[in-house]
C-alpha cells in the first residue's frame, strides 16, 4: 500500500498484525458495506484494471473506520489482504492458461475432425457419382435387352398369327369344299352337337365367304351354308329356350354369347323376352285384368255438400307399377348373369314392358269409366301423375340405351292426350249446365238469399274450372296448354258471365209499375242480383289472373284473346247494370212521386185554428216519403258499395230535390200556419236525406229551407228572400 494509506493508521494498530485469515474475514464483512459505496462492477469493466488500486479501495474505508470506532482494538493489516488477493490472481492466471490450452487442443481437434469429414464427404460423393454412371448404363443395356425380346415377340407372335390365320383359311375352305361337294364326307364339326357352339363361328365366316365367291359352281355351297345358319340358329335358341325353362344360368350364358357373336343376338334376345311370363302367362295377364276391374282399390272423397265427387285413393296403379318395378328387378339379376350388355335387353325390355303390359292395363282401367266422363278425366289425370311419380323413376334407375322415357310414354298415352282437352271441355259445360239448371229449378234454392246462393254456385262452378285447369297442366301436350286454357276459360266466360250473371241481371232488370206491391220486392231482388254479380265477377277475373293467366303468360295470342273475352264480358255486364240501375232510378221516382200524389190541396192551407195537433207534425205524405226515402237507400246498399252508391245516391238525391220542387209548387200555402206547416215537412225531407251521408245532396237540399222562408217573411222581405238566397240559382 502507499505511504498515503499508512499514515492513517493508529500507531498502536500499525504494531499489530492480524492473521491473513482474520483479514479475509474483515475483508468480505466490510464487501458489504462497500458495496454500496465505491466499490461496484464498474470497476473491473476498466480497461487499465489494477489490483493494488482495488486493494486500496477496499481497505480505505476500513482503516479509516477502525481509526475512529475503535483505536485500542486489534488493527486491520491490509497486506495481507494484498497477498492473498495478489496469489489469488496469480491461480487465477495460471487456471486461466490451463483453460487457454485446453480450447486450443480441442479447436485443433475439431479442425481434424471437420477436415477428416469433408474428405470423407468427397469420396462418398464420387463414389456415388460412378455407381450412378454404372446404374445408367446398366440401364440402357436392360432397355435395349427388353426392346430386342419384344421385336422378337412380336415378331414371333405374327408369325404365329399368319400361322393360325393360314390355317383357319385352309379350315374354312375345306368346310365350304364340304358343303359345295355332298358327296364329300363332313367334318366332325358338323356332325357333333357339342361342336355347335364353335360350328356357329365357322358358318358366319362361311357366310361372308360365300357372298364373296360368286361362282356358278359354288352355288350348292352358299345354299348350304344359308341352310346350315338357319337351322343352327334355330338350333341354339331352342337350346337356350330350354335352359332358361330349367334354369340353367351357365348354360343360357353359353348360348346368349353364341348367338350374339352369330348374328348380334337380336333373336336371342327377342326370344328372352317373348318367354317372360309377365307377357303371356295366364296367371300374370288375369292378375293386371283383374287388377284394372278392382273398384275395390278405389275410394272417394267425402262429399262437401257440392255435388262434386273427388277421388281420394286408387291403389290399382300403385300394386301395378309396383309389381312391374319388382319384376324388372328379378330379370335384370338374370339379365346381368346371362348377357355380355344387358343395357340392351334392358332396353328392349321396358319397351315390350310399355308397349304390350302398361298399354292392355291402361285401357282396361279407363275403359271402365268410359260412361262417365268426370270419373274418366280424374282416372286418367291420376294415371299421368302415378306414371310420372312411380313407374318412370323405378324403370330409370337401370342403365338404357337411347330410351326416351317421354316418347314411352307419349306412345302410351298420347292417344288420349290428342282427346283430352275436347272430353274435358264437355265434361266442363256439362257440369256449368247441369249446375245452372239446378240453381233455375231447386225450389230450396229460389228461397235462399240471393246473394249467398250465388257466390256459393259461383266458388262450385270455379271449383270444378280449377280442377279442369290442373288436369289440362297435367295431360295437355306442352305446345296445347295455352290454347287449352284459353278454351276451358271461354266456357267459364259463357257459362258464368253470359248465361248466369247476365241473365240474373235481365231478369230482374224489368221492374213492375211503382203502383204495383211487387215493385219494391222486385227493385230490392234486382240490387241483391247485382251485389251478387260483382261478387262473382270479381271472383270471375280474380281466377283468370291467378289460374288462366300464369299458363299463358308465353303466349301472346292465346292472351290476347282471352282477355278480350273477358273484357267483352265485363263491359257487357257493366252495360246491362247501368241500364239496370237507370230504370231502377226511375222506378224509385215514380215511387216517390205516387207517395206525394196523396198530398191534399188543404194540407198547406189552414182556415180553422187547431194549431197544435196540426202545425207541428209532418204531414202524413211527408212521413210516407221519408219511409220511401229509408226504405229506398237500404235497398240501393244492399247492391252498391264505393264509389257506385255515391254516384247513384248523388243523381238520386238531386232528382228528388227536383221531385220535391216541383210538387210543393203545386200547392197553395196560407200565410202563417201554412208556412210553419210546409216548413215542417221540407225539414222532415233534409233529416231525411242525411241518411245519403252526401254532403253534395245535404247542401243541395238546403234549398227546402229558404223556400220555407217565402211563406213566413213579410212582404217587403221576400224579393231579398229570392233574390240573394239560394233560391236565387233555381228557375
């Protein structure tokens, strides 16, 4: 340590040594308290790091500390502090170098190793580079070995080819020198029925060779290969007839490829079919005739009160198709067993299955409603529908040919479909008619309320349209379907517009004379008749645009023409109503005016004093006409709602005002008592009128009360009274 260091020590403590061990202690127990002071990591970080100085700045504070606290107590000698610590260092360097070495023993051995690996590297590498080079060329000598084996074979295999080719031509020459030669004894080939299905393959071979060897005497040869094919044909479909009688699947699959190979098998396969039972036993025919005539099968609808018989189940179709689908399926397990391509016989098989089973069945079940045209259209709608749904997706599910499904069923049913929509038109206006009849001679019907009855036939008759019109959807040919529409719509325009609504409204549009008592039944049963007319009109034109118009939508003919069918109606209609009404006005007038005919000359004109019973009540005509008035609104609201009772009360209200004017001009009115009286009654008329809720007619009748004015104002008064008042706009 410096001089510096020494002279702060107490001389006593400078005499006294303490133990290197006793240093160290004090050492690490003053680290603690230096830490927090100058001694801290920092200073090992220096570049120019010195032992003596780290010494120094340990021991500093210790020293000084000792100097103050405890001068008589044992003394702190940091030189052996400093020799410990500098021993330390010097271990320290030594393990440092120690440590030094090992690193660079172990970084030359890895040197080693990596340069002994990289050379490792390099021969695996060429090594692997000529095992490649080896393996290419053993390659290609394998390549051209196995292109030399296969020139080779396949030169073998010609040979071999022309080989048999050459002695299959002298074979077939000498069976046609056999046959052309009857004297020449025949192979076995000929003679052996084992050989049968091999003779086959010889005599189609002999057929192409005679058609080309026309020679005068090779004749007896082509006859007798002509005669040989038909009776080998024969032969084997007699043989497979038989195994399919027994059963004998191989045996059936033997001959079906013989056959097929001879001449396509078209006659196998014919022969196959002609043998199912499903087309000539007797059991199978008498189950689908009896099945057809089963009305057992078939149930009805519960009747709703409207006459119309609804079909609501028929099972015969069902059992039918079901029973087809079950059997086509046990066939086309043979079919597959049996046949190289079963598409084919599958093919003609549903076709047979169409033509001949579903045709006979078909005809046999409608032909049993024959005598009655409703129950015919509803069997055969209900035939179209069950085809579609049951029959054609159980028959698709099996692979065909060019089998247009459609054109099956168009070669069945297309007959009826050309004569449907004519049957069905007829069955349509024979209902309409049949029902109108009823409804002009029930007697139970003439004494319902008009209008109920006649909406509940309309929604009947429109019932039965609605029916009509999803059967033609169904059964109309796709190109008549707009036109059929348009035509069974023509028979709703005739049956329900022209011979129902329009011939209620002429018959009750001729009214009686106001003085005969049927006149307010009849002007009451002709508003009813046109209330129920709009309701069925509406119903009419609401069917048309909900149910017509959607199928004629692409057909602008067809559209044309059916609107202007049911505009001709509706204005046919609208013209008869206005003529109806306008006599119906002037019969209420008339009504009204033979009411007021009843007004005595003495009603206005008072020459006694009996004030209170007569001046304060209407007149008893005045009492009459108001009831007329009542009784005439209830009955124009019965027929009119909107905007039509607001016109016809508005022409009838100004024509009573008119009415009203002109009878009170009539009449002479006493001054006084007169007036109160005539003022009475032109009061009664305005409440009366109210019940119109016009307020055009209200304002109208206000007249009343100003002409009531002339008969109690003075005389001076009354030019002003005419003059100014609304008297003034009246002639």
């Amino acid at each position: 340590l410096s001089m510096s260091r020494k002279a702060v020590l107490p001389p006593a403590a400078s005499a006294s040594k303490l133990s290197a061990g006793k240093a160290g202690a004090q050492a690490q127990a003053y680290a603690k308290t230096a830490s927090t002071n100058a001694f801290n990591e920092d200073m090992f970080r220096k570049e120019a790091f010195s032992a003596l100085e780290f010494v120094e700045t340990l021991s500093e504070p210790l020293l000084l500390e000792q100097g103050t606290s405890n001068p008589t107590g044992p003394s702190f000698d940091p030189v052996a502090l400093r020799d410990m610590y500098e021993r330390s260092l010097k271990d320290l360097a030594s393990l440092q170098d120690d440590i030094e070495d090992k690193i660079e023993d172990l970084a030359d051995q890895c040197t080693r190793v990596d340069r002994d690996h990289r050379g490792k590297l390099h021969d695996l590498d060429g090594q692997l580079e000529r095992h490649f080079t080896l393996f290419k060329n053993l390659d290609r000598r394998i390549g051209g070995v196995a292109n030399t084996a296969a020139r080779i074979g396949e030169r073998l295999e010609s040979v071999d080819q022309q080989q048999k080719r050459a002695q299959d031509a002298l074979d077939l020459i000498q069976y046609f020198l056999e046959l052309n030669n009857p004297s020449r004894e025949r192979s076995s080939i000929f003679t052996d029925p084992s050989q049968a299905h091999a003779l086959a393959i010889v005599i189609k071979k002999l057929t192409l060779i005679a058609a080309e060897l026309d020679l005068p005497n090779l004749s007896r040869g082509r006859t007798a290969t002509e005669i040989l094919s038909n009776s080998l044909e024969n032969e084997l479909l007699d043989q497979f007839e038989a195994a399919t009688e027994a059963k004998q699947i191989e045996r059936m699959q033997e001959c079906a490829h013989t056959l097929i190979e001879f001449n396509g098998g078209e006659s196998c396969i014919a022969r196959y079919i002609g043998t199912l039972k499903m087309f000539f036993d007797v059991d199978s025919l008498s189950f689908d005739e009896n099945l057809a005539s089963d009305m057992t099968k078939r149930s009805f609808a519960e009747d709703k009160g409207d006459g119309t018989i609804e079909i609501a189940q028929d099972t015969r179709l069902d059992e039918f198709y079901a029973d087809i689908i079950k059997s086509c399926d046990q066939e086309y397990k043979i079919i597959r067993k049996v046949f190289p391509k079963p598409v084919a016989i599958m093919t003609t098989l549903i076709q047979r299955i169409f033509e001949q089973r579903v045709r006979n069945f078909l005809e046999n079940m409608l032909g049993f409603d024959s005598n009655d045209l409703s129950l015919y259209l509803k069997t055969l709608a209900l035939t179209f529908d069950k085809t579609k749904k049951i029959l054609l997706p159980g028959l698709k599910r099996y692979e065909t040919s060019g089998l247009d499904f459609s054109n099956l069923m168009n070669s069945v049913l297309g007959n009826y479909q050309d004569v449907y929509i004519d049957k069905e038109i007829l069955c349509l206006t024979s209902f309409f008619g049949e029902e109108l009849r009823r409804y002009k001679t029930d007697p139970e019907i003439q004494t319902q309320n008009i209008v109920e009855s006649c909406q509940a036939l309309t929604n009947k008759l429109l019932h039965g349209f609605s029916n009509a019109i999803q059967r033609s959807t169904l059964l109309s040919h796709a190109a008549d379907l707009p036109s059929n529409a348009r035509r069974l719509f023509a028979s709703v325009v005739k049956y329900v517009g022209y011979d129902f609504l329009l011939a209620n409204i002429d018959a009750t549009v001729r009214l009686p004379a106001p003085t005969d008592p049927k006149c307010i039944p009849a002007l009451r049963k002709y508003f009813e008749t046109v209330k129920a007319s709009t309701i069925v009109m509406n119903s009419v034109q609401n069917t048309f645009n909900t149910v017509v118009l959607p199928l004629l939508q692409g057909n602008v003919n067809e559209l044309t023409q059916s609107r202007d069918t049911l505009g001709t109606l509706v204005a046919a209609l609208e013209g008869r109503v206005a003529s109806g009404l306008e006599n119906a006005l002037a019969t209420m007038l008339g009504g009204l005016e033979r009411v007021l005919a009843d007004q005595k000359k003495t009603d206005f004109k008072f020459e006694d004093e009996n004030i209170n019973e007569r001046v304060t009540d209407p007149t008893k005509v005045c009492v009459s006409a108001a009831r007329t008035l009542q009784q005439n609104y209830e009955i124009v609201a019965v027929g009119l709602d909107g905007k039509n009772i607001e016109t016809f009360l508005e022409e009838y209200g100004t024509k009573v005002l008119g009415v009203l004017l002109a009878h009170f001009k009539r009449f002479k009115v006493s001054k006084g008592l007169g007036g109160l009286k005539i003022i009475r009654d032109l009061s009664e008329y305005k409440e009366a009128i109210k019940i119109f809720r016009l307020s055009t007619v209200t304002q109208a009748f206000s007249v009343l009360s100003e002409i009531g004015k002339i008969y109690i104002v003075q005389p001076e008064n009354l030019a002003a009274v005419r003059d100014e008042g609304p008297l003034a706009t009246l002639d």
